[in-house]
C-alpha cells in the first residue's frame, strides 16, 4: 500500500470529522440560543407570577377586611331591627294601656 492513497484516506477521513465537528458546534449553539430564550420566558413568567401573587395578597387582604365590615353592619343592622321591633311592641302595649284607661276614665265620668 502507498503512502499517498493512505494520506488521501486520512484527508478525506479529516475533512469528515470537521464535518461532524461543525455539525455537533451547530448544533450546541442552537440548544444554547434555545436555553438562553427559555430562561428569558421562565424569569419573565416568574415576574408575572410574583406581581399576580402580590395582587391577590391585597385582594385577600381587602376582601377580609371588606367582609369583617359587612359583618359589623349586619350586626348593627340586627341589633336596631330588635330594638326597633320592641319599640313597635312597647307603644303597642302603650296604646293598648292608654285606650283602657280612656275607656275607665269616660265609664267613670258617665255620660
């Protein structure tokens, strides 16, 4: 065997591996581009998780504190609709006693 065709061989045999060596670096580079955008897109998407995170941290906050509000009104608002019912009832009773005693009063003062 000569040297030449054996050198040829190894010529071709080089140029094949740069070939693939290239091909492999493309093909890095391209996972590299595609990793670098999906941690931009991870870190964008963990902004907007925290800012919608802190958002429902207030609503929670405003809708407790709306709630407990709403509860002292229906609280008061039962308190004065008893008192208001035993008003009723008191001048009720009231106006019962007060006919009574006009009726005894125009029974004793004869007519």
């Amino acid at each position: 065997m000569s040297v030449q065709p054996q050198n040829a061989n190894l010529s071709a045999c080089g140029s094949e591996l740069l070939r693939c060596i290239e091909e492999l670096k493309k093909k890095r580079d391209d996972l590299a581009r595609n990793i670098q955008a999906e941690a931009e897109e991870k870190e964008k998407i963990q902004r907007g998780i925290a800012t919608l995170t802190e958002k429902l941290q207030k609503i929670t906050v405003n809708q407790d504190r709306n709630m407990q509000a709403r509860d002292e009104y229906e609280k008061t608002i039962q308190e004065t609709e008893a008192a208001y019912i035993k008003i009723i009832e008191s001048s009720q009773t009231l106006l019962h006693v007060l006919r009574r005693e006009s009726l005894n009063l125009a029974k004793k003062a004869g007519p």
